[in-house]
C-alpha cells in the first residue's frame, strides 16, 4: 500500500473512532478522545508539511505506529464499555462469602441492587429468576435490609386516589385503569392496581363501558429480537401535520421501550438524527435500526453505518407496514396522548380561535403548544415504560429491557435473514407507498414579544386561554 493510501485508510478509521466516542460521551474514554485528537492533528501536519517526500517517508513509520496504537486501544475500550447506563445498578457482582459457620458461602447481593429492582416493580420471584438465586435468599437479604414490597405503597386514601384518578383523565380521557395506574407510578405514586380500577369505576363511570363496548381484539403475529437494544424501530408521527407539529419517535423490539419520543417543528434529516443521538447517550447504541425509506432518515442511516458497520445490516429500511413494533406504538399514542390536541385543534378552528393559513396564528400556535405537546409526550413516555404488557405476562417495557440486559444472548445474522429481521411472519400488503420525505415548512416565533407568557401555565382550557392572550400580544404589537 502506498503511502498516501495508508494515510488516508488511517485517517478514516480514526475518524471513525472519533464519530462514535462524541455519540456515547464516555468520560471515562476522555483521555483517548483527546489522544486521537492530537494524532488527527499530526496526521494533519504530516499530510500538509510542506518538506520532500523523503522527510515524509522517515515521519510515516512513527505516526502509522501511534495510529494503530490508540486505535486498537480506543476499539478495546469501547467494546468493554458499550453497555446501557440504565442497568448499572444490577450490575454487581453476586459472590459467596465466608460466615466462618458450616454451609455454603452466603450470597452477598448489594442492597442498591434489590432496591434498583423492587423500585422498578420486579416480584420477588423475578428477581430471584434474574440472579440465578432461591426466593428464599431474597427474602433472607430484604429481611436483613429492612425492604418490604408493602413498604413500597404510597399511602393514600381513596379520596386521594380519586383526586389523581381526576386529574389523569382531565389529561388523557381515554385512557384505561392499566394506564391510570401507570401515569400515577410515573409521578411516583405507587398505588394497588384493584383500587386503581375501583377508582375510575366510581369517577369515570361512563368511560369505563364505553371502552369496553367499543375495544375490538388485536390479531397477534409472531415478532421475535433476542434482547433489548439488538434492533430499535424509528418512525415519524404526522397526525398533527396539517399544524406543522412533526412527533419523531424510536422504540426498542425486544421491550417495547420508548427510546425518544419528540415532537419538532420541521422533518430535517438533522432534527432526527439529533433526536436518535440523545436517545443513544442514555440507552447505546443499538445493534441495528429498521426504518423506512423516507429522507428524514438519512443521517440515522449514515450514523449507524459508521457506527456498526457496512455489510451487517445496522441500517434495515422496508415499507412501513413491516415496522410492526412502532407502528403498534402510535395507535397507543393517539389513543393515550395525541387525540386530544388533534381534537383541540380542530375545535379551535371551528370556533374561529385558529386560522391554520394565517402565520401569526401558527408561530403563536408553535410558542403555546410545541412545549405542552412535548411535556405531554414525557408523562406518556414514563407512564407507557411501566405499563404491563398481557403478553409478556405483565412485564412492563422497563422490566423486560432490564432483565434482558442482564440474560441476554447473542446471534450472528445471516444475509439473507436481515430484510426479515424484526418482522411478523405475516404482513398487510399496503398499495400506493411512497419513500418520498415529508417536507414541514419550519415556523420561528417572536420570543421577545413573549417573553412574559409562560405557555406551561396551567389552564383549564388546555392552553386555549394562553394561546388567545399571546395572539392579542403580537397584534397588538402588530408583529
């Protein structure tokens, strides 16, 4: 290889490394980061030096020496490093230890990790299944911690039940008990799931029976990932478009877990690709992503190509109907969030308070609600993470990704398995798809006219009264 060649194939190694180090901003990986840094530098130097081809060939062995050094180094470190920042906790060693008596060694499980799990609504029994110990040993050792499952319950009485239970459907009207129960432990009430449901027979009656007359059975199909973070679906959200709101969202196949869920203003490449990254910092990076071929998935593509790899499979792309996992997602979104600023919107236009065509309404419209539509995202984010799923026997997406990372495996794909990777067995044919990207014109907003409104004030109009003062402010300031 010539030596210009070699330099250049460094180079982009180098490169490379660099790109996945910033997406996962490992502290401890800041001396490498700054190492590679400086030999990018040098590269730099050597590249550009303006001395005779012989001074560069007497630099090339020294410099190609250093590359390969911190690469190897930077590639060991990130493969024992590349774990996901949520199961940190469960990671501690499970040891016998000596009590000088007659027996087995004692198990020594650390109090942080039986709090960790109990605190994210693992049984006793799961959690013994999960550290390979008897149920017996963990009741041992929460006896000894002074924990208690019951312990656990927030106390409050049915009157307070009810308060809660009220203020959860005056948000999300058509919602279940299961999800009642879910949003309360997401704003850290832990409350019996039996006087949850008792709870919304007596304040929301009517409700109840019209979710159980108008509910229809799901067909199930066949899906199957070996664990969390092996294959995550991305997608974006346009039920809200004819607003210029745009929700882009990522969940993982194996649990069900929400990984980011943002709503923007516009449907840029970038938007996206900044959304994937956060959710990469606290989760990693996945294995591979399955998406479907519009254009605002371009940077999500090129990130987890260099990221994992060409030839792999680290960027799956098919129609959408074969995007089962995110797909399933949005119709619990609209259901549990969304539909109430669709129908909020629509009664603002109805009623005049709206005109969708007029500029000045939209960047009032954006200013009011682009923050409640995104506070209102999260609670339903933290809420659908600790909801049980009937068919993963009551695990919620939480439990199902901490306990996969902790017994996983791991497979090898062939190449003609990937195309099928995270699919049902059976799909729904869909005639007349288009790959085409969604262009969202972008809406900027007068902050500085602004800057004395609070859009996440409350409102028993759902933002109705906020967006009608801001509005009077800018035509009276005939912005």
């Amino acid at each position: 290889m010539e030596h210009q060649e070699c330099i250049n194939f460094l180079s982009g190694r180098l490169q490379r490394i660099i790109y996945i180090l910033e997406s996962n901003s490992y502290n401890s990986l800041a001396d490498i980061m700054n190492n590679l840094e400086i030999l990018m530098g040098t590269f730099a130097d050597v590249i550009n030096s303006p001395s005779n081809s012989n001074d560069l060939d007497q630099e090339m062995p020294h410099a190609i020496l250093q590359c390969l050094h911190f690469l190897c180094g930077a590639v060991d470190q990130l493969d024992r490093l590349n774990t996901d920042q949520i199961v940190t906790q469960t990671r501690h060693p499970i040891v016998g230890t000596s009590t000088g008596q007659r027996g087995r060694p004692k198990f020594c499980i650390p109090v942080e990790t039986l709090e960790y799990l109990l605190d994210n609504d693992f049984s006793v029994p799961q959690i013994a299944h999960l550290l390979s110990l008897s149920k017996r040993t963990i009741f041992r050792r929460m006896s000894e911690y002074d924990l208690s499952v019951r312990n656990l319950y927030s106390d409050i009485t049915d009157e307070e039940i009810d308060t809660q239970v009220i203020k959860v459907l005056h948000q999300y009207p058509n919602i279940g008990y299961r999800s009642i129960c879910s949003h309360l432990r997401a704003s850290g009430l832990r409350v019996p799931v039996s006087k949850v449901r008792d709870s919304s027979r007596r304040v929301d009656l009517d409700g109840v029976v019209f979710r159980k007359l108008t509910s229809s059975p799901i067909q199930r199909r066949i899906y199957s990932v070996p664990g969390p973070n092996y294959l995550w679906h991305v997608d974006g959200y346009h039920k809200l478009i004819s607003w210029r709101f745009v929700i882009h969202g990522g969940i993982d196949g194996y649990s069900r877990l929400p990984v980011y869920l943002k709503v923007n203003n516009n449907n840029r490449s970038q938007t996206v690709l900044d959304c994937f990254k956060h959710a990469v910092h606290e989760y990693g990076v996945p294995k591979r992503v399955r998406s479907d071929k519009g254009g605002e998935n371009i940077g999500i593509a090129e990130y987890m190509l260099r990221a994992q790899g060409c030839g792999r499979g680290s960027h799956i792309t098919g129609r959408s109907v074969h995007n089962q996992r995110i797909e399933r997602f949005w119709r619990d979104l609209w259901c549990g969030c969304v539909n109430v600023f669709y129908n909020l919107f629509c009664y603002m236009e109805t009623n005049n308070i709206l005109v969708p065509t007029d500029e000045l309404h939209l960047q009032v419209l954006h200013y009011v609600f682009l923050p409640r539509i995104q506070r209102s995202l999260d609670q339903f984010c933290e809420a659908f993470k600790r909801r049980p799923l009937r068919t993963e026997h009551n695990k919620s997406p939480l439990q199902l990704f901490i306990a996969g990372q902790i017994i996983h495996s791991t497979i090898d794909l062939q190449e003609n398995e990937l195309q099928d990777y995270g699919r049902s067995q059976e799909g729904v044919s869909m005639s007349g798809h288009t790959f085409d990207p969604v262009e969202v014109p972008s809406t900027e907003f007068p902050t500085e006219q602004l800057m004395m409104v609070n859009p996440l004030a409350e409102s028993e109009s759902h933002g109705i009264d906020i967006f009608i003062r801001c509005r009077d402010i800018l035509i009276a300031n005939n912005v």
